[in-house]
C-alpha cells in the first residue's frame, strides 16, 4: 500500500488521504469532497485525459486545486504509453473541463 511507504507523520495525518487507485472512477470520493489532488508524473498516461478531469473536477470541491508534476524536457515521444506529452494541449484540456 501507498500508505505504508509515507514517513509516519504524514501516514498519521487524518487531513491526508493517498489513494493509489485509477483516477478515471473514484466512487469511495463523494461529490465536492477533496481540497487538494496532487499527481506526479502522471498526466502522460491519463487516457482519454477529459475522462480523468471529469471525475477530479466531480471530486474537487469548489476553489478545490489540482496540481500536476510534470517532467516534460525528458519525456519520450515514441513511446504510445505516453499520450499527452504536449504541455498546451494538457492547458487546452483543462481548459475545457
């Protein structure tokens, strides 16, 4: 478990949730329920990526923040695991949703 392997004063934080789970369906989050969703190094594999903002935005609550880490200087280009490598088309998306 994800959980196991954070330093023991965040695993004993109850403002804390780590959910290692696909983001495309979080049911054990209600509706307007999360302040903050942080993922790193992930956004490259999120596909269809408006799937994923539909269920992080249904979570956020309102002024809720998402935040993405991202390395895209290194990234592959060839690689069909990773699907959305353009830094404006992930804005675009977010823009969107």
């Amino acid at each position: 478990k994800i959980i196991d392997e954070l330093p023991p004063e965040l695993s004993k934080n109850n403002s804390i949730e780590v959910h290692g789970q696909d983001c495309r369906s979080m049911p054990y989050l209600a509706d307007a329920s999360v302040d903050k969703i942080f993922g790193m190094n992930v956004v490259y594999f999120l596909d269809p990526l408006p799937i994923y903002l539909d269920e992080i935005n249904r979570v956020l609550k309102p002024g809720g923040k998402l935040v993405w880490g991202c390395k895209f200087a290194n990234l592959p280009r060839d690689n069909a695991e990773f699907v959305n490598v353009s830094k404006s088309a992930i804005v675009d998306a977010m823009r969107e949703a």
